[in-house]
C-alpha cells in the first residue's frame, strides 16, 4: 500500500500560539495481521497484540520488521490486554516481555487480600525505572453494586496498597478509570465517582502518604453530579505539575474537557462538534506532542452512519481540526484502539475490516504530500441509477446476509439493519442527487428502500411489481 501523508498546516489560524505544522503518513503494518485489540509504544519499538483466525498475536515491530513474541498458553488464554509497552494483562495478573522470557508480576489483587480476587484490570500506569501501579474496581457477587476503586504499586517484587479503598459505594457500570504517573514519579487517578444517579469526575494525586484531591474535585471542580452509569475518562499529566483530563458519560451529547496548571481546573470548552453527526462521541483518548502540545482522538458515527475517528489539538486557547474521519475501507465502522504521543511523533491505530495505524511527526516525509484520506472518499463514485446502486449494494453482501434476504419476504425488508449496506455504497444521505433523481425522491429513506427491494429481487431473482 502507498503511504498516504498529509501536510497538517495551521498557519492560516490567527491564533499566535497556534500549532507548527504535522505530516500524517499511514504506517504499513506487518502482513497477516488480524483485528488488533491493543498497541502501544516503547521507545523505537512498537508493540501490536491482535488476534488471526482465533489465535493471539503479540508483535514486536519497528515500523517495518516485526518479530513474533511467543505467549504462553495462560497468557494466550487470559484474555490479554496491553497495559503498557510490553507488559500485558491477562485474567487479573501483569506479566513483562523481557526480550527473551516473560516475567510474571503476580496479581496487583493481593495487595488487598481481604477483597474479591477475579478483576479485570482498569488502568496500569509505568513509572521512570519501569514499575507498574495498577486501579481496578473489584467484582463481589454478594454485593454487586458495591464497587470500590483499589490502587495497588510494585514495590521490591510484590504488590502493595497505594492507600484504601476509594469511593467504596459506587454503584457504576463503567466509572471510566484512567491512570497516570507524572514527571516526579506520582501515580495520577482519574474517574467517575459515586452512584449512577449522582456521579461526579474525580482527579487525585498520589503524594507517598496518601492520596489527594486536585483541585477540590470532590465538590464539583469538574461539574456538577451527572445521571449516567456509563463512563469514558482519559488523563494526561504534562511537565510542570499540569494535567488534561477528558471524559464523556452516557447520554452527553460532547466530550468535556479541562486544563489543570498547578493551581486551579480550567474548562477548555467542548471539542469542536463533527459536523452532521448521528451519535455522541466515544472512546475520548488524550496524547501530548512535542512541547506538550495537547491532542484529542475521539470515535465519532458521522452522518450515514459509520464510525470515523477525529484528531483535535488544543492551541490558543481553542481546538483545532487535526485529523477530520478517518476511515480507509469501503465498509464497516472504524474503532479506535490506540492514540499515543511522545517527543517526535503521534501514533493513531484502529480497525475496520484491516488493521491500520498513522504516524505524525515534523513536515519532512515527502515532497509532494498526498491528501489524507477523509470520510467522504467515495462521493466521486458513487452509483447514479437503482440498478447500478443495487449491484453496488450486492458486491458488498456477505454470503451469509445473501443468504438470510433469500429467506424473507418483500415486506419483511422494513428492518433499519439492512439499510446499512445502500449507506455505505451508494451515499444517498451524503448528497449522491443523481441517485435520488432516479429514484424519483428527495427522500433518502424512500430511495434507500426502493434500492433495498431491487437487491431483494436480483437475490431471490424475482421480477419487480408493475
């Protein structure tokens, strides 16, 4: 595949603090590789876990050689998850890729014996000599809806407490934990705290006796109390003592942000809004760039439908549009999976039907710069006529949904589900007017299932009705 590459240029912005420009190029990831579940960065290496025809993968990969990572079966079968550069997580337990062996790290739960054993791992945190500190939110059968939030540290090969239980009555889905150590080697926590009928967003600094709150979050620094059970939170600590939180509850309509500079929170107003949008942002994932410049990647359903995902940088005072719907394959949604930032370069990594990941750096790759490959990428080809939309439409059926509109009648087609496929290949919602034309509506609902029963007819080989 061509690397694809797009001078990101701010100057025209009148804002005197506005960002030096970034070069996106699309990085070509190792052949074969399946639907990734995690990536992230350490260092010159990058580090891939995905999963091929049911088998787990964990790649070591420079940018253009990878190297398998052998995974033993406990791993393998732990449902595993990257924590942090090489270190996974699998079935509660953390264990280190050394370069040749795996090093087990035990359980961050038995440094808090006396509570339910079987977790899921929210949150794992690296400190500078490479230690990890771990948040999760224990499961109690006996009491499910009571969830305390528990920190442990690796200190002298076992875990320790990091202070008690935190906010021990939640009764949250999801409280959205993100973790964080600074540039003192203090653990950062962030998350929604309280019940689902009165939760509030949190940030508290470990200080080696305790924790503490950042700036008065507990009563409402960050807003108000939100009816929601369901949260998103991403942290990011900055030099200085400074810090960027971000977050997004169920039924929200915009991702909140604010700016913490050692003294006091300060809102940075809601991310620019995706134009034409059908749902609510997700997954918000903060990144710093050089300078400690400030990015947000976000998952948003644009307006036929799909997920695309959007880049924005906070500078001067504002966001700034940065990568607007990326989405590279003709079908299916784009999931976010990775967003990271470092001295030099900022990595974004999702799925569609393939793995993809672009890279942003210095303006220096290429001399003539392709354009970035936006959402709208098929509106030059798009269908003018039902049968020419219909074919379109069949190409992009799997053979087990051909073979489940064999099985229905021409009035069991009123299933929304089905309309998908006419969004993603003949763009009636996007404007395609030579479509509508022929369909003899300016409705795209309408011309949508008049494309629907015509695929409906060619697969059961039907004529249509006079």
């Amino acid at each position: 595949m061509r690397a694809l590459v797009l001078p990101l240029t701010l100057a025209a912005l009148a804002s005197p603090a506005a960002a030096a420009p970034y070069c996106w190029k699309e990085l070509p990831l190792p052949p074969g590789l399946g639907p990734l579940s995690g990536a992230a960065t350490d260092g010159a290496r990058r580090w891939l876990l995905g999963c091929e025809r049911g088998a787990v993968r964990f790649l070591e990969w420079d940018g253009a050689i990878s190297r398998e990572v052998p995974l033993p079966e406990e791993i393998a079968r732990g449902d595993p998850a990257i924590a942090a550069g090489p270190l996974l997580s699998f079935a509660g337990h953390l264990a280190r890729w050394s370069g040749a062996a795996w090093q087990p790290l035990g359980t961050p739960t038995s440094a808090f014996p006396e509570m339910a054993p079987d977790v899921w791992l929210d949150a794992v945190g690296l400190r500078r000599d490479g230690r990890p500190v771990a948040a999760w939110r224990p499961w109690n059968l006996r009491t499910p809806t009571s969830q305390p939030l528990l920190v442990a540290a690796w200190e002298g090969g076992r875990w320790v407490p990091l202070g008690g239980p935190l906010d021990p009555g939640s009764d949250l889905r999801r409280a959205g934990v993100a973790l964080a150590v600074d540039e003192r080697d203090r653990p950062w926590i962030a998350w929604a705290a309280g019940s689902r009928n009165a939760a509030v967003l949190r940030v508290m600094r470990w200080s080696g006796a305790g924790w503490e709150d950042v700036g008065d979050t507990a009563r409402g620094a960050l807003g108000g109390p939100e009816v929601a059970d369901d949260w998103a939170v991403s942290l990011l600590v900055l030099p200085g003592g400074r810090a960027v939180v971000a977050w997004i509850a169920a039924g929200q309509p915009a991702i909140g942000a604010a700016e913490w500079d050692g003294e006091r929170w300060s809102g940075m107003g809601p991310p620019l809004a995706v134009e034409d949008a059908t749902g609510a942002p997700a997954r918000p994932i903060l990144a710093a760039g050089r300078d400690g410049a400030v990015f947000l990647a976000e998952q948003v359903a644009d307006e036929i439908g799909f997920d695309a995902l959007y880049v924005q940088q906070w500078a001067g005072g504002g966001w700034q549009w940065v990568v607007e719907g990326a989405h590279l394959e003709q079908t299916g949604d784009a999931r976010l999976v990775a967003f990271e930032g470092g001295p030099s370069r900022l990595r974004l990594t999702w799925n569609e039907a393939s793995p993809h990941a672009l890279e942003a750096g210095p303006c220096r790759w290429a001399e003539s710069p392709e354009p970035f490959p936006r959402k709208h990428w098929r509106r030059t080809g798009w269908p003018s006529t039902i049968e020419d939309a219909a074919e379109e439409t069949l190409s992009l059926l799997k053979p087990e949904e051909l073979a489940f509109l064999q099985g229905l009648t021409r009035e069991e087609l009123v299933d929304p589900g089905w309309t998908a496929a006419v969004r993603r290949a003949c763009g009636p919602w996007e404007g395609n007017a030579a479509l509508l034309n022929d369909c003899g509506t300016p409705s795209a609902d309408d011309c949508t299932m008049i494309i629907l029963r015509r695929v409906w007819e060619r697969v059961n080989v039907v004529q249509p009705p006079p």
